[in-house]
C-alpha cells in the first residue's frame, strides 16, 4: 500500500515537473534561435538581420528565452502544488499558496541575512551564494528551493484546507486561509534556511577547491558533479569556485 502511494506521488511530481520544463524548452529554442541570429557574424552573412527593427525583435526574442531560466525557481515553486493537488480550486489555490511561499521563504532568509549585516553588495553576491530572488536579496537555493518550498506548501494544503476556524472568521476558512497559513509558516522557514544553507554552501567550495588541484581525477568527478547537480539547479555552486574565486584562474585587465 505505502509502495503505490509512493509510486502515485512520484508520478504526480513527476507530471508536475513537466509545467516548467515544457516551457523551460521552448524558452531554450528562442534564446537560441535569438542568440544565434542577432549575432554579428549572422548579420556579415545576411545583412537583413541588421536591420535595426530586426535586430530589436531579436533581442525581444532573446528577452523572452531568458524568462524561464530567470525565474525556475518559482516556476518549481508554484508547478509543484499544481501538479499534486486534485480539484481546480484547490489547484488554483495551491499554485497560489506556491507564489506566497517561495517569496515568504526568501523574505525570511532576506530579513534574518538584514538582521546580523550579512547582505553583501553584488559583485561579492556570487562568491557568498547569494542572488536577487523576485526583488528580495538571499541566499541562491535554485531550483531546490523551488522543489522544497513547492513540496512544503502541498504538504500543508491538505492539512490547513480541512482545518475548522471560528464562525465569525468563516470568510478565511477552506482555501483562503492557506496562503494566510503558508506566509506565516514559510517565512518562518526562511529564517531557519541561513543556519542550513551555508554549510551546504560551504561544502560545495571546499568539493570545488579539492577538484581543482587534484588533477585529472578532479576533473573527471568535476564533470560528474556538475552533471548531477544540474536537474537541482546547483551546478552554480560546483562552477561558481572556478568563474568567481582566484581558483579558477585570475586576468590582468588594462593594467
């Protein structure tokens, strides 16, 4: 019995997973297909993509193929509710409750990083796993926080859905009192994220100094790690070590 639910659930994550990724590809065909064509050698090969109106629908296409990239992790974040709940209102609620989430969970981690003056400026963001999430500056989870935050807010759906409130706050009950439920709880979460992240984040500088130095054999397992990292969006913190530390190499520019 545990077995087939289990196998249900995975099917259904599976199917959720197919929101993002569905577009996530047609993204990628446009970012390429703009790439390639606003490029300067294709317009040395077909001077009609020089054309300046050409050139700006181009870069619109480009704009528009970079959307999906941008934003994955609140494209998990909302998907996965989606995807897991079965009646349309509570799916319309869910992927709802998904949004909240996921920008509660980073509002959390924003204000406790606030609080002990542990926000850096952007040129160090990267080296600090860092980003700029929806406006609001944490720690760069990627498409894990997405799934966490996602899988976190269905769990919690199905609960706070059934919960019986006072009668006289009979209009926040059933499917509002969700997203209500969920910006408490999640943000809540996001304070916890800044004692888990780091050493996670940590650990993945010291994998990415151990492979550079190892030779040949930090190679391989490089490559190996980037590639099994890359389903979760965490390749940036194996690659991270490389493109933005003295690790990677360092460049004297204009003196």
């Amino acid at each position: 019995m545990k077995q087939k639910k289990a196998w249900s659930f995975f099917q259904s994550l599976g199917k959720a997973f197919m929101y993002p990724i569905a577009l996530l590809s047609v993204c990628g065909m446009m970012l390429g297909l703009g790439s390639g064509l606003a490029s300067d050698d294709m317009a040395k090969l077909i001077p009609f993509l020089a054309i300046p109106i050409i050139k700006t629908i181009l870069d619109f296409i480009v704009s528009l193929g970079l959307f999906a990239f941008v934003n994955l992790p609140v494209l998990f974040a909302i998907a996965i509710p989606l995807g897991l709940l079965k009646d349309k209102e509570d799916k319309a609620y869910g992927a709802f409750s998904g949004l909240i989430g996921f920008m509660a969970m980073h509002l959390g981690t924003n204000f406790y990083l606030k609080q002990h003056d542990l926000l850096v400026v952007a040129d160090q963001m990267s080296t600090h796993g860092q980003t700029i999430i929806l406006g609001i500056q944490s720690y760069n989870t990627s498409v894990l926080g997405g799934i966490v935050a996602g899988l976190l807010v269905a769990s919690m759906y199905k609960k706070i859905v059934n919960l019986r409130i006072p009668e006289s706050l009979g209009f926040y009950s059933g499917p509002r009192l969700v997203p209500i439920i969920t910006l408490i709880v999640m943000s809540g979460f996001g304070l916890i994220i800044p004692f888990i992240w780091p050493p996670f984040f940590n650990l993945f500088m010291l994998i990415g100094h151990w492979i550079s130095t190892s030779g040949p054999v930090g190679y391989f397992f490089y490559a190996v790690a980037e590639r099994v990292t890359i389903p979760f969006g965490l390749n940036h913190l194996v690659t991270s070590v490389f493109r933005f530390t003295p690790i990677g190499g360092s460049a004297v520019i204009g003196g």
